[in-house]
C-alpha cells in the first residue's frame, strides 16, 4: 500500500473513533438509539449529493445530454457553499463531474468531492425489476461492459489529477440491490473495486441500499474502506414520525452484519412533493428529516450525505410531474431553498 492511501485510511479510521462510544452522545430524538461512531469524510457530518441539471437539461439518454454551463455549476457550488455545504457526492466520472472539480480548484472553493464511478447494466434483472418490461439485449450488456471499464479509467483519472479535491471514490450507485435496472454481478464489481484501489490513494466504497449491504454484503465489505449505505424510510412507507429511528434501525442492521467497517450514509432525504407518498412528502417533513439526522450524524460523528441538493425535473415519469423522483432537493429547481435550508 503506497504511503498517500495508508494515511488517507488511517485519517478515516481514525475520525470515525473521534467520539467515545461510553461518552453521553448529543440529544438527536427522544425515540432514537444510540450506536457506534461511523465513518467521517472529509471531517463533515453533513454532506449533501449533488446534479447541477436543470430545467430542460439531463443526461444522455440516447440521443445526447443537455448539460449545464460552467456559469450554472459555479452558481451552484456557491449556492451550497454559503448554506454550509463542504463536502459533496457526484454519481459518475462524466463530463459534469470533471468541470465541477475544474471550477472547484480554479475558484478556491472550501469545497471537497466524493467521486462517483457510474456502473451500467451488465446483466438485465427484467425479471427483479418493476420497470424493466424487457430483457436487456446482450449486444447492449456488452456495449455496457466497455463503457463501464472506460469509465473506470475516468475515475480514476480525476481522482488522481484531483487529489486535493476527491476525498474518497465510490464505484456503483446501487448495481446489486434486486430491483435496480443497472445490475452489475457482484464479481465484477469487486473487480473494479480492486481496479480502483490499486490505481488511487484515497479511500474507496461502494454504494448500495442497507438491506442488500445487511444480508449480502460480506465479501465486499472485505474489499472496501468503509461501506456506503443508502436508506430511505419514506420508501418504505415509515410516517416522519418513525424515520430517524428507523434510519437507526437501518444502520445497526448493516453493523450487526458486518462489525467493525465504518459506514457512512451516502444518501439519506425526504421529498417534498410526490404522488406516491401524498400528504407525507412536504417541505415540514423534509426540514424535520433532515434536521434531525443532522442532530444524529454529529452525535454519531458519520458522514451523512442529504439526497439532493436541487430537485431534478428530468428524473421519473415524464408525465407525471408529481413524481417522488424529481422533487429530493433541497432547493427547487430555480436555485430558491426549501425550508429545509431556511431554518
């Protein structure tokens, strides 16, 4: 192990012992529990994922992106530094995620990044998936294979040309939960996991949903740094007043399985609008979500990634403009803040 990674872990260890699991943890909920330190990136508590598409702007989805100009990123990073934001999670290694780092560095920003290595479909779960009506065509599965491997050598080119940026690199955004629609074969993923470690000196995870981590994350728990989990009560029909300790709940359940890994929480949130959730998803519920697992994070000293920085009207049902997809945000689209970030 080179020297730069031996110390970039030794720094995560050792934040995640900084407090004392017998010292009196700080009030977070009268329902809640208390639990382990987990894994400090960066030394933020709370972080906070970010996409910088905007109105008529996404990703490629065939037939070419629509992505934000070097002007609209900057705003953004601006807009989340002054809400107290230093520490952010992009989802891939892409053109967007490079020109964020770029602006970063060129304006000084008290800003860091936990990379994002995006994996796509290897294998088709049509039949785990809800919304995958067909299998995915082989010739695209091995399409999807070379273009997972180049993204992996983007990774890990940025993370290394940004090093005083990347704080830590994640490889697949829920590749092996059952019902995801990008699955990647658990081989394969602690393959590039391998890849990516060798060729990088910061600390690197995978993030997948606490349940898949919980029962089926041992062997790659073993390859990396610190497991990033995903939990979202409101999916799983909790009311607000039964979600951080749920979240809990969910967190000790990864612990239990695999003792002694620092966990970080890379994404964690509350909609403020969503047809699937009616009266549930409002800008209250979001603010005292997210209000209350800042209080968790910091009595726990784990990083907690908030999911999302600013709603993304391309994401869901394109008819549906109520969808939960496209409302995560804690600022609407037009850069204004919900409640959440006016308290």
């Amino acid at each position: 192990m080179n020297p730069a990674r031996l110390l970039a872990l030794v720094v995560l260890i050792a934040s995640a012992g900084c407090s004392r699991v017998d010292e009196p943890a700080a009030p977070v909920a009268a329902h809640s529990t208390r639990q382990a330190p987990g894994a400090l990136l960066a030394g933020e508590v709370v972080a906070v994922s970010y996409s910088g598409f905007r109105l008529g702007q996404h990703p490629d989805r065939g037939d070419g992106a629509v992505n934000p100009s070097d002007q609209e990123v900057l705003e953004d990073l601006e807009i989340m530094v002054r809400h107290g934001f230093r520490l952010i999670r992009m989802y891939d290694s892409g053109d967007n995620t490079r020109t964020t780092l770029e602006l970063i560095r060129q304006h000084k920003l008290p800003m860091k990044v936990l990379l994002g290595i995006w994996l796509d479909a290897e294998v088709s779960n049509h039949e785990g998936c809800p919304w995958l009506k067909e299998p995915i065509p082989a010739a695209k599965l091995a399409a999807n294979a070379i273009k997972n491997d180049a993204e992996v050598e983007r990774g890990v080119e940025l993370a290394r040309r940004f090093n005083d940026v990347v704080v830590a690199v994640n490889v697949g955004n829920e590749a092996l939960v059952d019902w995801n629609d990008h699955m990647v074969p658990l081989d394969k993923v602690i393959a590039y996991v391998r890849r990516v470690k060798a060729a990088v000196d910061q600390p690197v995870t995978v993030a997948d949903n606490y349940r898949w981590w919980a029962l089926h994350g041992a062997r790659l728990a073993a390859e990396v740094d610190f497991l990033g989990v995903h939990t979202y009560p409101v999916w799983e029909h909790k009311t607000i007043d039964e979600a951080l300790a749920y979240t809990v709940q969910n967190i000790e359940m990864v612990r239990a399985a695999l003792p002694g890994k620092p966990i970080a929480i890379l994404e964690a949130g509350w909609p403020t609008v969503a047809s699937e959730f009616g009266d549930a998803a409002s800008e209250e519920n979001q603010a005292r979500h997210v209000g209350e697992l800042r209080q968790w994070a910091a009595a726990t000293n784990t990083t907690v990634f908030l999911f999302e920085a600013f709603d993304e009207p391309w994401k869901g049902d394109p008819d549906n403009p109520l969808n939960a997809e496209k409302h995560w945000g804690l600022f609407n689209v037009d850069r204004t803040p919900k409640l959440a970030m006016k308290r």
